[in-house]
C-alpha cells in the first residue's frame, strides 16, 4: 500500500505523513497489503487528516477564514487508484 499512499499525497500535493488511512476504521501502514486487509473490489479507503489541538477559550465557535478550508475525510475509491498505481 506504500504505493498508493505516495500516489495520494502526490496527486494532493502534500507531504506522505500529511494523511492517516482506515479501512473498516482501523488505521493501516504502507506495509500492508489488499490481502491481509480483506479488501475486495469496490472496498473503499478512507484517507483523513490527523486532529491537532483541542477546543479553543471560546468554545471553537472561531469563524475560520473561507480559504482555510480542507475536508477532513477524503474518500477514495481503490479500483481506479489501485490501477493507476500499481497497473
């Protein structure tokens, strides 16, 4: 999965570590495989940002600033990612 996880931070433009990636919900490393996942077709790997920090003095109602926004949880289909990736 290595592959892929550097084929998702380059197609993002972000650095390797930026996302954490789940299937079924359970945090997974480069080293695993489809097999040793379970994955079949059509599985779906969710690639999601690490939360930093907590809630701020005002109770996290602070109006962020419209270009700072970046979704938390980027759902990716593996079919077409795996293919593009690995062949």
């Amino acid at each position: 999965m290595g592959a892929l996880f550097a084929a998702h931070a380059h197609q993002k433009g972000v650095a390797l570590d930026t996302y954490r990636f789940l299937c079924d919900g359970q945090r997974f490393g480069p080293e695993m495989t489809p097999t040793s996942l379970g994955m079949e077709e059509g599985s779906v790997i969710d690639a999601v940002l690490p939360q930093e920090g907590g809630v701020t003095g005002s109770g996290g109602r602070v109006r962020m600033p419209h270009n700072n926004r970046v979704s938390s949880s980027a759902s990716m289909q593996t079919n077409s990612m795996w293919k593009n990736t690995i062949g």
